[in-house]
C-alpha cells in the first residue's frame, strides 16, 4: 500500500488539471494516480465488514461507556497503529503544510469530518434504536451523490442514480425504522446506555448530520486519491478524533467511567481492533476507486452485515425485509461498480 505523491494533479476545487501526456495515455489512471476499481471494491467490503463488527460492539459498549469513552479508546488505538504504519512506509504522519495544492488541509478535512461523522454514529447508537440510527446514518449516498459533483466535479451518469435509489431503498427495508413503518415495526430496541437522552427529534437531526459528514469523507478521500499515503490519513482522522473525544471527557459531559469485570474492557477494545482494519482499508479501497459515490455504496453494505450479526447474536431473526433490503443494497453497489471493473 504505497503512496502516489503528485506533484502534477491540481484539485478540482482550487484549479482544473493540466493537460498529462504520460498520465492520460496510461489505461485507468488519472492525475491522481492509477485506478483499480475492482481492488478498491474489494477493500471497501472488508472495511463495511470490519466497521459493522464495530457498529455492533460500539452498541453493546454503550451499556458501560459513554460515546466519547468509547471514541477516544478507538481513536488512540488508531493513532499508535497509524504512527507505526507511517515509520514502517518512511512518510510523515501528515503531508507537509507546504505540499503542492494543499493536500495537507484535504488530509486534515477527511479527518475533522471523519472524526464528526464517527462520534455522531457512535451517540445516534446510544439515543436512537439500531434500526432507526442505521437508517438515517447511511443515507449518505444521496448526500454524496448531491455533493460529489459541486465539489469534486465527479462524473454521475443515471446508472449511478438508479443504484443510489436502490440502495436507499434497501436500507429502509433492512433498518425498518419506526418512522417509516409504524411503532409495530419497533423490533430492535434502544440499548440501555450511559449517555443522556435527547429528544427523538433532536436525536434524528443529529444522526442526520452524521450523515452528511459521512458524505464528505468520501468526497475528500477521493479528491485526495494516491497523493497521500493511506496511514496519513488514518493518522488524521485518530489525532482529530482523539480531540473531539476528549473534549467532553475534560469538561465532564461525559465523565470517565470505570466499570466493573473484564467483559467490558474486552468489548471495548474490540471496537477498537475493527475499527483499526475497517479504518485502514477504507480509506485505501477509496484511495483505488477513486470514486466518492462508488465507495459510498458499496460502503452500504455495512448495514446487511450488522443485521445478520444481530440474527446471529441478539435472537432477532432475518425477516423478508431485511433479505429483501439486503438484495437492494448489493444490487446498488454492484450496479454502480461492476460496469467499471
């Protein structure tokens, strides 16, 4: 997993790309370096099934831990393992503030909204059922799709559109939020948690939120592409997320909690193992797709694992909705990546 440091690629943001002989006759490659679709899609499979794990956890560790307990402990293992695979690589932990077209501020944007987007997910866990949070949380597509061409002037055809819908689609069904089918639909309950309640509505806003920052994780990432070693930015998300965790930790919003038993610290840290795998190899499946509404729908795949995790290990069985959302969301990602593999 090496780096592809440009010193030719502008961003679409700040400047158009010039004209590369050398780059644009090379089969599948850009300013950005080279694509390999079908890599990067393998890559972002094992990240959804390494981040669903961690959903799971993060949920049945919101019985002992607050959210922020919960993030900083995944935070500092992703900063001591992302330092490491840095001095292993022999680049910086971050692009220097003087590297060409400000990849140093791109680098540190993935991780302000990556460390948003993921203490979001983790507290919409603690104040809405799983069903409900899942639901609003991977919307994200439609927020990538809306932005990825403003932003990032990424290429959408309808095939994309059509794939989105599916996918949204499947979520509802898999989730089967109470908002959208009744209270009978209510089947997976709220864990009992640390955290303060809020108000439903409240909580939806928020989630919602995390969604959009969700959305300019894959924007970013794959605006920054192979111009940045794949550590660097795991390094940036696990510094700043350290931050935003320890805010509320310091000001005692959330203060420590010591819980007793073993089984606790075990779970814990088991967030923070699969968030570690899922963390590294979604941001370097995205850095190979290149493509920020490609990687935001095969990432949907994350919600049909999470639910089979529950059928297995919460008693709650796989009904027709769930097989049938699940067909939606493979049927979506594969519909937007199999034509470019």
């Amino acid at each position: 997993m090496k780096s592809d440091f440009s010193t030719e690629s502008t961003s679409p943001l700040l400047a158009k790309t010039g004209s590369n002989p050398s780059v644009s006759n090379r089969p599948r490659a850009n300013s950005r370096g080279d694509v390999h679709m079908g890599l990067g899609v393998v890559f972002l499979f094992i990240s959804a099934i390494a981040f669903s794990t961690m959903s799971f956890l993060a949920s049945i560790a919101s019985r002992w831990f607050a959210s922020s307990e919960t993030m900083f402990v995944r935070c500092i293992m992703q900063l001591i393992f992302a330092w490491l695979a840095c001095r292993a690589a022999k680049v910086p932990v971050l692009p220097s503030i003087h590297a060409p077209h400000h990849l140093f501020w791109w680098v540190m944007l993935r991780g302000l909204f990556g460390a948003a987007g993921n203490w979001i997910l983790y507290y919409s866990l603690s104040q809405l059922p799983l069903a409900d949070a899942s639901s609003l949380f991977f919307t994200q597509p439609m927020f990538t799709l809306t932005l990825a061409p403003i932003l990032i002037h990424e290429k959408i055809v309808p095939r994309q559109v059509l794939a989105v819908l599916l996918a949204v689609c499947g979520v509802f069904f898999i989730a089967h939020p109470t908002w959208l089918f009744g209270a009978s639909a209510g089947g997976y309950e709220a864990m009992g948690n640390v955290d303060a309640q809020l108000p439903r509505w409240l909580a939806i806003i928020v989630c919602l939120c995390g969604s959009f920052c969700s959305a300019m994780v894959f924007i970013t990432v794959s605006n920054i592409a192979r111009r940045a070693h794949w550590a660097q930015l795991v390094f940036a998300f696990a510094i700043i997320g350290t931050c935003v965790a320890t805010i509320p930790l310091i000001s005692q919003l959330a203060p420590l909690r010591w819980p007793r038993g073993v089984v606790p610290y075990i779970v814990i840290v088991s967030v923070g193992c699969c968030a570690l795998v899922g963390q590294s190899t979604f941001n370097y499946g995205m850095q190979l797709c290149q493509s920020a509404v490609t990687s935001s729908l095969v990432r949907q795949s994350d919600l049909i694992f999470a639910f089979i995790y529950q059928a297995l290990f919460l008693n709650h069985p796989l009904t027709w909705y769930v097989i049938v959302g699940g067909c939606c969301v493979l049927g979506g990602a594969l519909t937007d990546a199999i034509p470019k593999v």
